[in-house]
C-alpha cells in the first residue's frame, strides 16, 4: 500500500511540473513575440569623408637585365656575370646604394634547335635581371643610359614611386576623419540629436593614379639611346582615402 502511495504522489508531481513547464514556456513565447526582454539596437547615423594628398614621387624603380648565351656553360655564366657586376659597379658610381640593387631572377636555360623533327642541343642561356631604386630622380635618365652602356640588353617597366607610403596615407587618412566628423557634427545639430560613441569604422581607396606618371618606358638598347641622356618628368601622384564612420546617437 505505501509503495502505490509513493507511486500515486509521484505522478502528481510529475504532472505538476509537466504543467509548470509548459506555463513557462507559453508566457516566455509570448513574451518575446511581443518584443520583451529583445535587445533593441541603439540609434545610429553614418558619415563618410575624403582626404587626398598630392605629393610628387621620390623614388624611381627600373628593371634591368642581360641575357647571354654559349655553347660552354661556364663561359655564358662568364659573360653574363661580368656585364653584371660592370652594372653594378657603374650603378655605385652614381651613389647607388648595395641595398638599393636587388637581383629579382637569375635563370639558366638549355637551348635546343629542331631541325627536321630532331632536336639538337645550342647551347645554354644565363639570365639575369635586378630591380634598382633611384633616390635622385634627376639621375634617371643617366642612370638608363649607363646601364646600357655598361651592357645590359633588357631595360624594363620605369616607375616613380613614393618610399614612404604609409605617412602619405596617415595624412591623407586624418583629413578623410575629420571631413567625416564635421559631416557628423552639422547632421546630428540638423536632426536634433546628440552624437555618442563611434561603433564602426572602415576606410578604403590609396593610390589613385597620378596626373602624370611616366610609366613602364620602352627603352631601346644602342643606337640613339645610349648617345643621350633622356629627361623623363615624374609627375606628380594623387593619395586618396575614402572613411566611413558610425555614430551612435541619442
């Protein structure tokens, strides 16, 4: 008898919380249809702003390189090893800095002819190819000359660029803010409200092309070339950054 006592009170327990439970539930849902105890997101504005910076270009950057070839491998190392280093040695006399030069490929290549579907060994192909930064852009157009003249046979892309980049874009970065913050300041007085915190901010933009930019010079090996000393302007570049800031009002 006590054990179907147990037993009986048991299931009313159960009952109960069975019903309880699904009391909580139903308010809980209800509750929350009807947007109680849902976080509201605070009341924000968004502004945007733009800093450029025009600023002339520091330095130049050229490509250059020689290709040799000879049926002996040693000899085209040789060949192409000391019209490198004749480059080099001209490049320091211009007050070009060892940091400055910097080997960007060296390549060894065997060569072969097909003569009536047969393959017949040439010779090898040593390549070799530096990238030289420039820091007195009037030194340019001697430094192209020379190094032609000193017997690199491939000149490639000319670029006058700035070293130091990320300066030029804190600026350009502070002007873009505070155009943003002005915006923000003047809008919150047209809408009656009070700015608090910024709760978001991204930027883009950078380079954003130049007015005149003298780039990737074709540049002839002899002949004319080498006579002269061109003069090749550098122009001057735009640095633009593009923010945009969130506000959260009151």
């Amino acid at each position: 008898m006590e054990i179907v006592k147990k037993s009986k009170y048991f299931g009313y327990a159960l009952i109960a919380i069975l019903i309880f439970g699904s009391l909580f539930l139903i308010i809980k849902t209800k509750t929350e249809l009807k947007g109680y105890n849902r976080q509201i997101p605070a009341p924000t504005i968004s502004v945007s702003g733009e800093g450029s910076v025009f600023i002339k270009p520091d330095i130049a950057k050229i490509s250059v390189g020689i290709t040799k070839q000879n049926i002996n491998f040693v000899v085209a190392q040789k060949d192409a090893t000391d019209v490198i280093n004749k480059t080099i040695n001209f490049l320091k006399s211009k007050g070009i800095e060892e940091k400055d030069i910097k080997t960007t490929s060296y390549n060894i290549y065997p060569q072969y002819d097909y003569i009536k579907g047969e393959q017949k060994f040439r010779g090898y192909e040593v390549s070799q190819n530096l990238e030289i930064k420039i820091r007195n852009l009037d030194k340019v157009g001697e430094v192209l000359s020379g190094v032609t003249q000193s017997g690199a046979n491939m000149i490639g892309s000319l670029n006058f660029e700035i070293d130091d980049m990320d300066k030029v874009k804190a600026e350009a970065r502070a002007k873009a803010i505070a155009e943003a913050k002005l915006k923000a300041k003047e809008l919150s007085k047209q809408l009656g409200v009070r700015l608090k915190k910024i709760i978001s901010f991204s930027e883009s933009g950078g380079f954003d092309g130049p007015i005149f930019f003298a780039r990737e010079a074709a540049v002839g090996i002899g002949g004319d070339f080498q006579a002269s000393t061109p003069s090749i302007p550098a122009g001057e570049n735009e640095i633009k950054i593009n923010v945009s800031l969130i506000y959260e009002i009151k």
